[in-house]
C-alpha cells in the first residue's frame, strides 16, 4: 500500500480526555503523528483537532471509523494536502548577521513575505508562513550561512474548501 501524508481533520466537544482517544487511535496502529494542532473552532465549544501522518488510505479510513464511534467527537474526515487550505508558521531566531548579507535580507523579506518580529543585539526574531517545503527550505538556507540560532515550527493550519453551511450541519 503506497503510503501518503494523510490530514484527519475533526471536530470534537472541548472535554478532558478527547485529545487522548484521538492520540490512542494512531498509537494503536504504530503511526508517528507528524504533526499535532488542537485550536478552537468557529463554533462554541467546540475544537478543532488537526493531525498529520504519514500512513495510508486504508489504515486512514479505519482510524476516522474508529473516531467516528466517540460520542465526544461530532465529525472526523481526512484529507491529502492539495484537498485543504493549509498553512505553517515558524519561527526563527538568527544571528544578526543577517542583516549583513543584504540580499539574503532582502530576499526574505520581499520574496518571502517574511516578517521580523524582533531586533536586539544578541539576535533577530524572524516569522514566515507557508507550506512546510518552504518553511525548511529557509531553514536550510540559514543553517548553510551559519546564521539559524534555533527554530519552532507549529503544526498545520487548515480550513475546509467544503462549505461551511454543510459542516455546520455535520456537526450540529
């Protein structure tokens, strides 16, 4: 079976021990959770559980048949990335020598649409959006220079192409 980054998207009631069952379905199986987001979603009281595997669609669609039984869980599908708006943030703290190579500089902030949250002495803080290809290829490229002092990437970011009136009606 080719496996794939598969996207489980669901949305569940806000109570201790939701997060747990979802988490246990993927252990059960001995699938490594790439990423992990827990937000609150549009709806009151209700989050939004986004997580990230590599894995396949058969292991996939019985993961969301399982989660599809918790009472605590109101809607569960997945998705391939192309399906879903997505995005990542990160992150980066680098040296400030940065601002030295001026078209490095340049090219993150008018390129990349990058933003500098902070300047000091020590370092700079620097944000960027985008998929997590772009988010390491930036990476990359500050630890090749020797400026990346450290870096934190959240988790994915998504919202639904689907309507919301047929969501809304899903999960009410």
């Amino acid at each position: 079976m080719e496996k794939k980054e598969y996207i489980v998207v669901a949305f569940v009631n806000n109570q201790i021990s939701v997060l747990n069952r979802i988490t246990s379905a993927y252990l059960k199986r001995h699938i490594n959770i790439e990423s992990l987001n827990v937000s609150e979603s549009y709806i009151k009281g209700i989050s939004m559980v986004v997580i990230s595997a590599i894995t396949s669609k058969d292991t996939t669609e019985r993961i969301v048949n399982q989660l599809n039984n918790n009472i605590d869980i109101l809607n569960v599908n997945f998705f391939l990335q192309e399906e879903l708006i997505y995005k990542e943030m990160a992150l980066y703290k680098i040296s400030p020598e940065f601002l030295k190579d001026s078209i490095l500089f340049n090219h993150f902030l008018n390129r990349l649409n990058g933003k500098i949250i902070e300047i000091n002495d020590g370092y700079i803080i620097a944000e960027k959006s985008g998929s997590k290809a772009e988010l390491d290829s930036l990476k990359m490229s500050l630890e090749r220079k020797k400026l990346l002092i450290s870096y934190a990437r959240s988790g994915n970011v998504v919202l639904q192409r689907e309507p919301i009136e047929g969501l809304m009606q899903k999960v009410s």
